[in-house]
C-alpha cells in the first residue's frame, strides 16, 4: 500500500530527530571519554602526590634518628671515659671487655650493621663484629669528625663516598678535663639500608604493575642511584650520572636539575612514565615516584570501547524505536486497544473481587431498608450468615436506641444522593461497636437501591481516646515542668516570632499572663531579647532545623533583670521550642566563689610565709639540738676511752666490754643524729631540675665504691644513655643510697652483681637498681622507707635505717614513687619513677 504525502512527511521528521538524536548522544559520549581521561590522570597525579610527600616524611623520621642516635652516643660521656682509660692503659682487658660490649649492645640495640671504635689517629680499635676493618675512605670520615668535632655522614663529601651499599656515620668521642674537651677517638657506625631503609623506600602502598621508587643521592652536577630499581637493577650503584649527560633516567634529571613536582619522561626503562620528584628535608638525597602512562590509560581505553560500543547499542535501539513508533502505528494502536479491553476486563474482575471481599461490608437495601444483598465482609462483621442478613431489615444491625435514626438518614441519602455518618452496629453476640457509614443511591437494572459501605472503626476510637488521654498528660507535664518552656511560631518565614504557648513556670520567671502574651511578637513582650542573641538563635534554628544551646547570658530590659541558659529546637509543625532556666542564683554563687578563692590564696600566701618562717626555726632548732647532743656523746666517747685507756689494767674483761660498748653505741648515736639531719634537709633544699645523665652518675658512683671496697668482687652492669629530667644533686644522693645498700646487702655473696637500668617494654618504664644480694620477706614491704625500719639485725648488717627514707623523699620531691620487689636469698630490685 502506497505511502501518503502526511506519512512521507512524518518520515521525515522522523529522521531529522533521530539524526540529532544521534549527535547529542555522540557528543555525550566524546564527553564522557574526556572527562573520563582527565579523572584517571587527575587521580594517578593526585596518588603520585601522596605517596611521594608521604614516603619523604618516612625517609626524613629515617634519616633524623640515625642522626638522632649519633648525637647520643656524642653526649655519652661514659663510653668517652672508658676509652679514655683504655688509651692511658691500652693493656686493661676490663676496658676492652667494656668496651666491646658497649659496642655490641649499642648495635644490636638500635639494630646497625656494625660499630667500630676508631683511635684519634683514625685506625680501628675495636669492632662489635669483632674483627676490624682498615679502609681510606672510613679514614677520611673519621678524621673528618675528629677534626671539626662534629657528625659527619658518608654522605657530606663525594670524595669520601663509599659504595658498598652502606650508610655510616662517624661520631667524635671527647672527654671535658678542667674545662677543656679532649678528642679520645670516634665511633663509626655503619647503617645496612636495605634492611632498614630501602624497603620502607621500595614498597608500593597500593597495587600497581608499573609503580616504582627511587632514591636519588645529589651531590653537585653528579647523581646517583641509592636503592635498587623494581623492574631493572643493571644499573650498578657506583654509576654516577652527570648534568647535561644525554639519555639519563628522567628521575636522574629531575634530581639533578632540582625539579619539585610532577616530571614525564623515559624511565631507567625507556617507557614513557609520570612521576613525582621532591628533595627529602636535611638530606641530598631526591625521592621519585613514577607509574607507566600506559597503566594509568588502560582504564582510559577499555572506557571508550564500552562507550563506541554503548554509543552504537544506543543508536540501533532508536532506529528501532522510531521504526516501531512511525511505520508500525497501526499495530500499535490495536496492540493499545487490547492492552485497554483486558485492563477493563481485569478491572471489572478486581472491582467484583473488592466488593466481595474487602474488609469493609457492602450492603444493599431497599428505601425501606430491607436488605437486598451483603459482601464477605458484612457476614464477617456482623456474625450473622449471609442467608440470615437477606431475611433482615438494616436497622436490626443497629442498636435498639438508634434504630429510629434509619428513617432520617434515607431521606438524607435521598436528598443530597450521598451521606457519610457515624453510628453503631451490634453484632449477633451482642457486642456493640462504632461504625463509619458511607451511604449512596445506586442503580441497577433501572431500579434505585440504597448502597452503603460500612467499615468498623473501633481502633480509630480507641486511639483518638488515647490521644486525648496522652494530650491530657502533656498538657499537665508541660504546665508543671520546673524549667521555663516557651512556644513560638514565625508569621514571616523566620524573621519574627510570636508567642503560641508558655507553662507556668516561665510565667512566673517573667511575671507575665499567658492569656496576655498569646498571638504577640516576642520583641512586644521582651524588648531586650534581640540584645540578648536569642532572636538571632531562633532565625538560625527555624532555618536549619538543628539545636542549639545558647550559653549563659544575662538578660536586661527595663522590666527584667537576670542570668539565663536556653536550649532552642524546632519541632515537625515548624514551631520553635525554647526550654530555658533562671541561673541568676548559680552565677552570684560563682562570683562568690572566686572571690572566696582569691581571699583563700591571700591566706595561703600568709600561710606559706608563717611556714617558711617555721622552718626555718625548726632548722636552727635542728642544728642547735644535733650541736648540743654532740657535745655530750662526745664527752661520753671520750671519758669511755679515758678510763678504758687509764685504767684498763684495773678493770676485768666484762667492764671492758661493756665500755666498748657505750663507745659504739655513743659512735652510732652520732651517726643517727647526722643521718637525721641530712633527712630533713631533704625537704628544704632547693631544687633546680634539669636534664642529667643518670648513667654517667651511676658510672662514678660504682668507681667510688670499687675503690673503697678493694677486697669485694663487685660487677656493675649499666644501660648507657639513660638521661631524666631532675635535680642532679638529689638524684645523685638517691643513686648513691641504692648503689650502698646492694653493695652492703651483697656482703655475704662471693660475687656481687649490681645493675642499674630501665624497663624497655612499658610505656614510661621506671629505672631500676637490681643485686644478687641476700634479700628480704615481702610480707614486710610496707615498712622499708620508713625512718629507723630494718629488714635484717644491726649484728649483720649495720646501718641508721635512715638511707630508704631519704631515697623515697627525693622520689615525693619529685614527684614520683619508689616500690620494691626481693626474694629472700635470691636479691632485691628497687624501682623508683619521676615526673
């Protein structure tokens, strides 16, 4: 059949629209690739960016303990010392032997390669691995450091570079002899990078194929890589590139040209990469990080496939679409008039289906009321068979009361030819229920009949009951709240507000009537509220719909006065809810309270000077009383002696004993006056607290006690480098107690171990003094820092028992604590901690 001249020009159109349906979709397609394109290299250079800066600051913490540990062991004076005296005895095996354990624990401590002591003449002397080592260029270093007196890394010179894949670090050792420092060699420490740094330097924190770092060491118009490269390691260490050099690593040349940021260019590889070059802080060294352009454009290609391909999907799915729209019309339409027949049909179907057996009952009546048919849902509401209802009159559903109400209601229907209506219906069992009618006249086979739809509406009740019941309590809880509620609703979208509602106690706080206020403008009744903030919280809240807390604020009209606090929020209506307190009581209890404190400090101030002014009293008491009981012991040790010396030959073996005795006891009572004394200084010393070497107090200490006990075994064990923030004086007093009381209580032993350390594996770890010695019951515990306390007899182990007390008022002074744990036979550790 021909086509017509409307439906070639129909065609037409149809064509026109699907061509520029075409180009749109084909420019949006183009768009989506670009975009597409820009996002992936935007996110590659943005991941570039942080994995860079990010591995910079892991690289630079790296770098800055290896110079961090350098500087302890320089301001480690013990180890200085002790090869001090190795070289004025080179001969000693003790100083070797401490020595090289101090070399071995400081490398295995802080995890080196190796620690090599050097001479002053820059020759090895001992090593942690044992066996030394003689080379030129860690000569050069060493003699570096000796000279200028400082840190020096094999990094600060080209000329003493060292290839062998190590970092070392040469650090000066000096000793301060009558306020002259003295070089007494230097200590190289050797750092193994590719088990410490270069894996941190190597690992890619996402996945990637083609991601890679290197680092770079720049040292003037030379470079050179540091770490191994993950795709290509022929690049020996040793080669050293040059500016200007063609054909170098774009990395090299970022590095060597100072280039911060994003670089492309070909790769140690020759592939084509974007990378990221930064310098690393304090160092020479230059950090890139690089990813293949290739990998990052791979989700870029398979993208502009699927979007050809979405693209031409698309394309064919509109040729189809206008085929079916413009040349298939006519199917169309009668495919549309049989889709709209069986809809009908289907309908029709659901109504009868509704009408039979919806919830609700259906009845239809005559104008008399004589019932003409009922659905499932009357048999069920009702309780009487569908056979029974047919046999009945409507108004026999009703209760005997409001069975004369039918006759009205028909007339009603009648009249407006529709009426809704509440009433009740009694069941067959007698219950009796409300009920929501919705009556109409029908017509069915020309005749009029009276449809009603009734639907039980019990629940509706009950819960507008209950409604009432729960309005009735708000009403009672908001009218009694102790805190002031006040309501406000915006006439003007926000920009002012009039009082809905307020309870009784804010009409007390305002000496206002509710009655009085309903309807008015917040700024009529309170004019100083816009002063006050509220008003601009109440805009802020009814815009956003958040909370908010509007502080303490003092309140001020000429009608009002006082301290407020106020919490705002907005309710679903969109009214405005402020619950608020009068705190004018809380805040003058406030300024009463700070002017208590400042009298209270006045008075502490006076207190403090009375005290000062006590001790120092009871000082000159304390000297005078310890003056004038040394002058009577005195005289008693003296005439003891006397007459012990006069007239010993007179006298029998008892009365010599027991003038021995009075001596000692005349000595001993000497000796508790002078430790008592030095107790109570213990509390008024002025204490000047600064950064002190415990481990180098600990060292002289242990001397001092050799060389006063020459016939004891006595080993100290030490932790070096161990510093605290204290008064030296009175920490120097503490250790001097600890190291005698192990020294004393070690006695019976052959050999005396005393160490002194820190715990390593608790978080602000205690130090500690440990011995082997004879120990103590812990059942006692609780009584070793108490002035005079003993755990052993005066017989074996002679004493003031003043030592402890001393100690663990140093510890108070500070601050701190002191505890102790022992076993008998086995030895005691005294753990004390500062602030």
């Amino acid at each position: 059949m021909p086509f017509s001249f409307k439906e070639i020009l129909q065609a037409k159109k149809a064509m026109i629209l699907y061509l520029g349906l075409s180009f749109v979709v084909i420019l949006i397609g183009v768009f989506s690739h670009l975009s597409n394109k820009n996002s992936y290299e935007k996110l590659s250079r943005e991941q570039l960016k942080v994995i860079s800066e990010a591995k910079a600051v892991q690289i630079s913490e790296w770098y800055g303990r290896r110079i961090a540990e350098a500087k302890i062991v320089y301001t480690a004076q013990n180890i200085s010392y002790t090869v001090e005296s190795y070289n004025e005895n080179k001969s000693s095996k003790e100083y070797a032997e401490r020595i090289n354990l101090w070399l071995k624990s400081f490398a295995d401590y802080y995890n080196y390669k190796c620690v090599t002591l050097f001479g002053v003449d820059s020759r090895p002397l001992f090593c942690s691995k044992g066996k030394c080592f003689e080379d030129v260029n860690y000569s050069k270093i060493v003699s570096l450091s000796i000279k200028q007196n400082r840190v020096v890394t094999s990094g600060d010179d080209l000329e003493v570079q060292i290839f062998d894949g190590l970092i070392d670090i040469a650090v000066p050792l000096t000793v301060i002899n009558r306020g002259k420092r003295k070089n007494v060699g230097a200590i190289l420490l050797k750092v193994d990078p590719e088990n410490t740094l270069f894996p941190l330097v190597s690992s890619w924190p996402v996945k990637s194929d083609s991601g890679d770092i290197v680092l770079i060491d720049v040292k003037g118009e030379t470079a050179r890589f540091l770490n191994k490269r993950r795709f290509q390691n022929n690049i020996p260490s040793e080669r050293v590139f040059k500016k200007g050099e063609k054909n170098i690593p774009i990395g090299i040349h970022s590095a060597l040209n100072s280039l911060n940021g994003f670089v492309e260019g070909p790769d140690y590889r020759g592939e084509a990469v974007l990378g990221y070059s930064m310098k690393i802080k304090d160092t020479n060294w230059w950090l890139y990080a690089k990813v293949d352009k290739k990998e990052y454009l791979t989700p870029v290609k398979t993208h502009l496939l699927n979007t050809i391909v979405i693209v031409l999907l698309f394309l064919g799915f509109l040729l189809l679409v206008f085929y079916l729209v413009y040349f298939k019309e006519k199917l169309v339409i009668i495919e549309q008039k049989a889709e709209l027949e069986s809809r009908r049909n289907k309908l029709l179907k659901d109504e009868q289906y509704f009408a039979k057996y919806t919830n609700d009952a259906i009845i239809l009546t005559d104008f008399a009321g004589n019932i003409m048919d009922v659905n499932e849902g009357a048999v069920e509401m009702t309780g009487y068979p569908r056979e029974e209802l047919l046999t009945m009159n409507a108004q026999m559903l009703r209760p005997n009361e409001l069975r004369g109400a039918f006759v009205k209601m028909v007339e009603r229907i009648i009249e407006a030819g529709r009426f809704l209506s509440e009433s009740a219906y009694m069941h067959k069992k007698g219950k009796i229920f409300p009920i929501e009618s919705n009556a109409k006249v029908v017509t069915l086979d020309g005749k009029k009949f009276i449809q009603g739809v009734v639907r039980d509406i019990t629940e509706r009740k009950n819960s507008e009951a209950l409604q009432k019941v729960e309005q009735v309590k708000y009403k009672e809880l908001f009218d009694n709240m102790i805190e002031c509620v006040a309501v406000y609703r915006t006439p003007d979208n926000g920009e002012n507000f009039v009082f809905v509602d307020m309870n009784k106690s804010a009409e007390t706080l305002e000496k206002v009537k509710k009655s009085e206020i309903l309807g008015r403008n917040v700024k009529d009744v309170f004019p100083g509220v816009e002063e006050f903030g509220l008003l601009k919280v109440f805009r802020e809240v009814w815009n956003t719909g958040i909370m908010i807390f509007h502080p303490l604020s003092i309140y001020k009209d000429s009608r009002l006065s006082g301290w407020r606090e106020n919490y705002v929020y907005k309710l679903p209506t969109g009214e405005i809810v402020a619950i608020y307190s009068d705190v004018t009581g809380k805040k003058q209890a406030e300024e009463a309270i700070k002017d208590l404190n400042a009298n209270l400090e006045k008075r502490v101030l006076e207190r403090t000077a009375q005290l000062a002014a006590v001790n120092k009293e009871l000082e000159t008491f304390a000297y005078s009383v310890s003056h004038d009981l040394r002058t009577p012991l005195r005289g008693i040790d003296g005439w003891s002696q006397a007459i012990y010396e006069d007239f010993g030959d007179r006298i029998d073996n008892k009365g010599r004993e027991y003038l021995n005795f009075i001596r000692k006891d005349a000595q001993r009572m000497g000796n508790l006056i002078d430790d008592l004394l030095k107790l109570s200084r213990m509390s008024r010393l002025e204490m000047k607290e600064t950064d002190v070497y415990l481990s180098k107090i600990a060292v002289e200490i242990s001397e001092s006690l050799r060389k006063t006990n020459p016939k004891r075994v006595l080993e100290f064990v030490i932790e070096p480098a161990l510093t605290a923030f204290c008064d030296p004086g009175l920490l120097e007093i503490a250790l001097n107690n600890l190291f005698e009381n192990s020294v004393k209580f070690t006695g019976p032993k052959p050999k005396a171990i005393i160490e002194f350390g820190r715990e390593k594996n608790k978080e602000n770890g205690a130090f500690f003094v440990k011995d082997n010695g004879v120990g103590f019951d812990m059942t006692f515990s609780d009584k070793l820092f108490g002035a005079f306390q003993r755990m052993h007899r005066q017989s074996e182990f002679p004493g003031t028992g003043i030592g402890l007390a001393t100690v663990q008022r140093i510890m108070n002074r500070h601050g701190g604590k002191i505890w102790a744990e022992s076993e008998v036979g086995v030895g005691t550790t005294i753990y004390f901690k500062l602030k």
